[in-house]
C-alpha cells in the first residue's frame, strides 16, 4: 500500500509520478524500496486519469458499505453455526475411536 500511497501523496503534490520521485517518497517515510514494485505499479498506472479514479473510488464505499454491513452480519451466524458442526463432527470421531478400544 505504501507505494501506493507515495504515487497518491506525488499526484497531490503536482509532482511527475517516476521512479526516482517514488523511490525519494518511500525512502523518506522509512521504507525500502523496492525497484521491481515501483516499476510494476507505474506501468499499472500508465494511462490511468488518477483523479477520475479517486473520484470513481469515493462513491464507491458510499454505496458499497450498506450492502457489505448486512452481509457480513449474516455471514456471523453462519460461520458460527458451520464451527459448531465442525466440533461435533471431531467429537464423534474421537468418541468412536475410544470405542474401538474397549471392543
């Protein structure tokens, strides 16, 4: 995220997003760079309008969160409920295992 991040923080700035630019950023936040994910992340942002995409971005979780809320509290319940079943399920095989023991 950090690097990212540092090509977010250049944008903002009006400074040329570049590898010598990013590098300068991550170093002075205390991160080493690494040349391989700078050049990955600038050929991934090559043609890409970043303001468009913070604005698109922006929305997004607005009318995202709702629907994720809701969904991650019925997903609670089923977790839960697949756990108990797992437990079970272990219990049986242990019991059945002592079982054979004793013949």
């Amino acid at each position: 995220m950090e690097y990212v991040y540092s090509a977010l923080l250049l944008h903002k700035a009006g400074q040329e997003i570049n590898e010598k630019n990013m590098e300068a950023v991550l170093t002075a936040a205390g991160v080493k760079a690494d040349k391989g994910r700078i050049k990955a992340l600038l050929a991934a942002l090559e043609g890409v309008d970043i303001d468009e995409a913070l604005k698109s971005a922006a929305a997004m979780p607005v009318a995202a969160a709702p629907a994720a809320g809701a969904g991650a509290a019925e997903a609670a319940p089923a977790a839960e409920e697949e756990k108990k079943e797992e437990e079970e399920e272990k219990e049986e095989e242990f019991t059945a295992g002592l079982g054979s023991l004793f013949g």
